[in-house]
C-alpha cells in the first residue's frame, strides 16, 4: 500500500482560549500550559459533510487518480447526526464516486484501522485504489458548560488515496484495551413501549483526563516500540513521528522517551486542539504540502482513544507533487 494523495478542511470558525474564558471558569494560560491548545476549529456554517468532502477532493486532486478508478471509501467517523446512512456514502454521493463504502470507528485511532483494512483489502486484490477520509465533530458531543472537555476538542477533516503500486507499508500494529470509562459520549435511542421512560439518556462526553493521559502516553509508546521493531528501525532512523493531537504534553512525553527533537514531532494542536481521527491525516497533510517529505524518508503514526483503543505504523513515504 502506498499514500498518493492527502488532503484536509477545517472549519473557518475558531474559539480562542481568550473567548472560551468569557463563558467558563478557565484561562489561555492554564489551557495552553496543561495543553499546548490556543484555539480550536469548530464548524458553525459548515456541514461535517461539507468539511469532508473537501478534504476528500484535496486527496484526489494530489493523487491524480481519476475519481471513477476509486474502488474503495471508508470512512472513520465517531459519530454524526446520521444514525444512517452511514457518512461514508454521503461523502461519496457528493464527489460522484460508484465506490462501495462504510464507516468505521475506532474512536480516536480510527485513521489507523482504517489504513489496516485498506492495507488488507489491498493485500487480498479487493480494491486497486482506496480513500479513506476521517472526519470528526467532537466539538459536538461536548456540554459546553463543562470546562474540562470543551477546551479540548475540535472539528475537521482529513483524507489520503492509498493505492497497491507498492507496498510501503513497513508495518502496523492494532490494539485495544478494555476501559469503557475513561472516554464517553452515550447517545439516547429511541424508547420502545416496553421499555421504562428515559432509559437510554444521552450524555454529553465525559473523560477521565488523568487515566486518559497515562494509558496515552503508556500505549503510544508501547505501540511505537513494537511497529519499529516489526520494521526493524530504531527511533532515529524514523523522519517523522506524525502522531495523534491531543495533547502537547503526551506528544512531549512520548517525544522525550523516545529522545526525538522536537522537529521530528510536529504539532498543529495549538491551531486545531484534538480532531479525534482526522488528527493524523491532517497533520501529515499539512507536513507534506509544507515541502518536508522527502521520497523514502520513515514516518511512524501512532494514534490512542476511547475503547482504549490504539495503534500505530511505520512507512516509506513517497513523495507527493501538489
Ligand atoms: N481550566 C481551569 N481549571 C481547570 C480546567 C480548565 N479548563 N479543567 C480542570 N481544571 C481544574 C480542576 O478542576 C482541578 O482543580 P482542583 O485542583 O481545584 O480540583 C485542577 O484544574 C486540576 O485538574 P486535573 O483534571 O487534575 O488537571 P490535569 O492536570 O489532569 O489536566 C487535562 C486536565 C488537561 C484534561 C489532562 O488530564 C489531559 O489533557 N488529559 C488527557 C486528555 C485527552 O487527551 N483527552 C483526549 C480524549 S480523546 C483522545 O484523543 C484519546
């Protein structure tokens, strides 16, 4: 499996730390210190749709693959307002693509299940050419009068093309850890006659900060250990560790124990705060439209999120001309 193309949108609207302190008790400073975030995206006049259709056009455009040759369209979506259809055929109905397509979700570390079923589908003659898409709206599931969890999050979206002309993929590791508490956001179905009244209530996100953090920090770098050894390369030979946003100082921490510098660990948390799955397609497209990768330079992903879910790869890049 190859990356051909990236490409990400997000949304025009940001919220600085500055206008969340007008409505919540908290301040740039304990925000930026504790998290490295500034602002955060959050879509307004734009649809989630609209985001990742955009983002999806920008990963075509760069592939220069004819939309009619994509076999493939998943999705990593945590939630949205359609229960169904799934996103992943809105998406493809608006960019006049005949591809089958799901969602799929993993949470935070959706993006890298997502690259593993391509990698599969890929593998087994499936699908020739795929595009994933990762768009997310936790900005949406939050209690915005809660101060903990709505520092955090943002909205946006980001995609590649990923194709078999070569397999570059050096490896990929998966995994999850039973904790259904550390990270929820429950939904309210609607209830049957037989059921009693307010059974299935919707709540707003609630997070363990602290267990988050440590299994983060724990798992990324577990992960990161094992995809590197799969591969057979040490952290100094990897380029580029393009690695879930959701926090600078779990980014710092892995980045210290693995004792990287910090222009091998780049961050748009300050600008985006935590976009859940799209973190890592956003990211790397904004590094490789930024000109610094390079063809045959390493790159490790590693993502981590509700479930606990996590994962990680290491890969070959090969060059991208936009
Ligand atoms: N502004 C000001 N004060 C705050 C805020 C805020 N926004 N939020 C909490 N506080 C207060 C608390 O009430 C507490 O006050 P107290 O000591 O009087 O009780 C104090 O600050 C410390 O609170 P903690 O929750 O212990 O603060 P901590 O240092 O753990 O930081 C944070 C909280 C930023 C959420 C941190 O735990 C964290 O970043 N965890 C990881 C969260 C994360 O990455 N989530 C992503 C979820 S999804 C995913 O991507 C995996």
């Amino acid at each position: 499996m190859r990356i051909i193309g990236t490409g990400s949108a997000m949304p025009s609207f940001s919220v600085t730390n500055d206008m969340l302190a007008e409505f919540l008790d908290t301040n740039d400073e304990w925000i930026a210190t504790r998290t490295g975030i500034r602002a955060r995206r959050v879509r307004t006049t734009e649809t989630l749709t609209d985001l990742a259709v955009a983002a999806s056009k920008g990963a075509l455009e760069s592939s220069k693959v004819n939309p009619d040759d994509i076999d493939f369209v998943i999705c990593s979506n945590v939630g949205n307002n359609y229960v169904t259809p799934n996103l992943g055929s809105i998406i493809q109905a608006h960019l006049g693509l005949h591809a089958p397509s799901f969602d799929l979700n993993a949470a935070c570390t959706g993006f890298m299940y997502a690259l593993s079923v391509a990698d599969s589908f890929i593998k087994a003659g499936t699908a020739h050419k795929i595009l994933i898409v990762a768009a997310e709206e936790p900005a949406h599931f939050n209690d915005w009068s809660k101060r903990d969890t709505t520092i955090l999050f943002g909205d946006g979206a980001g995609a590649v093309v990923v194709s078999d002309e070569s397999d570059d993929l050096l490896s990929l590791c998966l995994g999850t850890v039973p904790n259904r508490d550390v990270i929820v956001y429950k939904r309210r179905l609607e209830n049957l006659p037989y059921e009693k009244e307010g059974v299935d209530e919707t709540e707003p996100l609630k997070m363990n900060g602290r267990e988050v953090f440590r299994m983060a920090v724990e798992s990324s770098q577990k992960d990161l250990h094992k995809v590197m050894d799969m591969a057979s390369v040490t952290p100094d030979q990897i380029d580029y560790f393009i690695l879930h946003q959701a926090n600078a100082r779990i980014l710092n921490s892995i980045r210290e124990h693995l004792g990287q510098p910090e222009e091998k660990v780049p961050q748009n948390i300050q600008n985006y705060g935590n976009v859940s799955s799209a973190s890592i397609p956003v990211l790397l497209d904004e590094v490789s439209r930024s000109g610094k990768l390079q063809e045959g330079q390493l790159l490790a992903f590693s993502a981590f999120g509700a479930g606990f879910t996590s994962g990680a790869a290491v890969l070959r890049w090969h060059k991208i001309n936009y």
